[in-house]
C-alpha cells in the first residue's frame, strides 16, 4: 500500500506530465517548427503564423523563417 506522501507525488508527478504534453508538442523552442499532420491551406498556416508573431510570441526571425518554410513544403 502506498504511503500519503508516495500517493502525493506520483499524483504530483502525473499532473505535471499531463500538463507539459501540450507544450512539448506544439511549439516548443523554435517557434512553430513541430507540425502535426493538418487540414490546413498554406493561407491558414499563413494567418496563424502572422496572428503568433502579431502577438509577439514569435520574434521576427523565426516568423520569416517559418513563413520560408512553410511556402517551401506546400509548393513542392
């Protein structure tokens, strides 16, 4: 049987887990270079881009880079 502290941190443990799973997936560290596969049109990827730099989470660098990157694999 599991001590009250033991339960605690295996508790801990998983909620920290669940909740860094999203962050680790999406953007993490580069700035959009994680893409899962999508429905989206180039346009989309395009608007959601420019709404990430517009609300500075992207700096510009890494929303010029993207954008090249993302023309570059939908005209391909």
């Amino acid at each position: 049987m599991k001590t009250p502290a033991k339960a605690l941190k295996v508790t801990c443990l998983a909620v920290l887990l669940a909740s860094a799973t999203p962050m680790l997936s999406g953007c993490g560290g580069g700035g959009a270079t994680f893409h899962a596969a999508s429905d989206k049109t180039l346009g989309q990827e395009l608007q959601d881009l420019k709404a990430s730099y517009d609300k500075g989470i992207l700096t510009q660098k890494e929303y010029e880079d993207t954008k090249k990157r993302l023309i570059k694999r939908y005209t391909k």
